[in-house]
C-alpha cells in the first residue's frame, strides 16, 4: 500500500525526509499539553482504547502512551516508512500496549465498535475523501465514543513578526495546490459540518494557540524553512518573485531579536450516537 489516496507524500518531501521528521516533531510536541488538555475536556481519559488516524512517525502516539499509561493504543497510517519510523522510536513499549497498523483511514480493516477515542492528527487536510474516512472511524468506534480531529485552516494560519509579506499570497497557491491533489488546507471551518454530516452527535470545537513566546522559535523556524518552498518553485506553484521575497524575509524574520510568530490548530469532536 502507498500514500496515493493522500496529498501528503513523505518521500517526496523538497526540505528532504530528515528535516521534514524534525518539522513533524515540532509541529507535534510545541502544542501538545494544550492539545492534551483539550483532549481530556473532550472526554479522553487513561484506560480507554486509543486509535490514532494517521499517527506518522509516532511523536503523538509517544505522548498519548506516556499520558495513558493504561491504555491500548493503535497507531494507524499509510504510509509504511513513517509506520517503521514510529515503531523503530516506540520499541521499548509493550506490544501489549501498542498495536501498528499499515492501513488507509478509508478502510482500516479494524473491528467494529471497538475504540473509545480517535484522535486523528493533521491528516483530514490530506484527505480527498474526508467524509468516508470519517464515517471508517464511526464504524470503529463504540457507541458514545468520541473523534476529534486537530487540523489547520489556512484563512486564519496565524501571524508572524516581522510580518512577510508574501506569504498570504503563497499560502492562497498552496491552498489551491492542495486542492487539486485532493486535499483541503482550509478544512477547519468545516470541521463541525463535516463531523454532523458523517453522523457524528454532540459537536464540539476549539482553537489551540502555539506562540513562539510560550514554546520557542525553533519550530516556527522550521515551518518557514526555505527549502520547502523549493519543490513549489521548481514545479512552477510560486514564482521566482515570491520565492526570493519569502527568502529574504524569512532571513529578516531568522536574524531579528524581536521575531515572534503564533499559529493556529482547530480541534472539533463528535461522538458516535448510542
Ligand atoms: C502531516 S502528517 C501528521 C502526522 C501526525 N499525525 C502528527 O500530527 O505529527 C500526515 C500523516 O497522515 C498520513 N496519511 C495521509 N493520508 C492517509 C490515509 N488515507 N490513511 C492513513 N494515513 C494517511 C500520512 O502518511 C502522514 O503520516
């Protein structure tokens, strides 16, 4: 099984597989307590059977396994270099503990009406089909059991200081590029909607807050890296223009003393009716 049914491709990644691992764990770690406190007010408590949708190289999955020390985790992906990723990085847990399943979020092949928690983590914007894979997750969820999932929406990413100016114009080209590859960058606005439509009850939704001033710059750092933007250039998505703009920019933003930046993640729940 590939990645094809994703707009998210790991081994085709222009910032290299190395660095794009570093982003992930960034990305993943710099928010997480408030994403862990988020989860508990949405119902996640230790001793429930977890699945996590697109769990890739495993930083969350590490932290739920520390979090819910008496848990059953399933880390499920499609993509099978991050699926090792993760259990070359989780090889000192139990296999009583974590199961890994090399699947896709449209048909997992799980049982039905197992799980009490999903947590499905920056994969519905990769997604073509979201509502399928949605309606996957409520079929292995048991009754009163809960998804949420934590994504990004473009039209409100977030902020950063020394403003670069461009990047609202390159996050517009991103948004359409990863339309046209099935996925969807603007997915949070839709998330209620998208929970309802796929016969989830008792919808719920909040916003997380990751600060440079709270978490540090080093991952913010990494989100702006110029060397993701390169394959855009090279398959002509940004212009040279805008690519050597945001490269200045991000220069000015790297050597200020002042630079500061916050970014967004939206997380909705829904529960599967009794
Ligand atoms: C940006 S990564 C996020 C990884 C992790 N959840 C996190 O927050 O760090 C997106 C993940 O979703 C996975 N993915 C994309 N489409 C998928 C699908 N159809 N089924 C299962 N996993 C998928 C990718 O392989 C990748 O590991």
């Amino acid at each position: 099984m590939n990645a094809r049914n994703s707009a998210y491709n790991f081994q085709n990644v222009t910032n290299g597989t190395e660095a794009e691992l570093l982003r992930l764990q960034e990305q993943a770690l710099m928010g997480w307590d408030k994403e862990y406190r988020t989860l508990k007010q949405f119902g996640l408590e230790d001793g429930m059977k977890v699945l996590e949708v697109g769990a890739g190289p495993g930083f969350v999955t590490g932290q739920l396994l520390d979090h819910l020390p008496h848990s059953e985790i399933t880390a499920l992906d499609i993509d099978d270099a991050l699926l090792e990723e993760a259990k070359h990085r989780l090889r000192h847990i139990p296999e009583s503990r974590i199961k890994f399943t090399h699947a896709s979020a449209y048909e997992t092949g799980l049982p039905d009406h197992y799980y009490d928690f999903v947590v499905a983590r920056l994969i519905f914007l990769h997604l073509h089909n979201p509502l399928q894979a949605a309606a996957e997750i409520r079929r292995v969820l048991k009754p009163g059991g809960k998804l949420v999932i934590i994504d990004i929406d473009d039209g409100v990413f977030g902020a950063i200081e020394p403003e670069i100016e461009v990047i609202p114009s390159i996050i517009k080209k991103l948004v359409q590029q990863q339309a046209s590859r099935g996925g969807n960058r603007n997915i949070g606005r839709s998330l209620p909607r998208l929970l309802s439509s796929s016969g989830y009850t008792d919808i719920d939704m909040d916003a997380i807050i990751q600060h440079s001033d709270l978490h540090g710059l080093a991952g913010f750092k990494r989100q702006f890296d110029i060397n993701r933007f390169t394959g855009f250039l090279n398959k002509g998505i940004i212009t040279e223009n805008e690519y050597d703009e945001l490269k200045q920019s991000y220069e000015n933003f790297d050597r200020s003393p002042d630079a500061h930046a916050m970014m967004l993640f939206f997380m909705a729940c829904g529960t599967k009716p009794l």
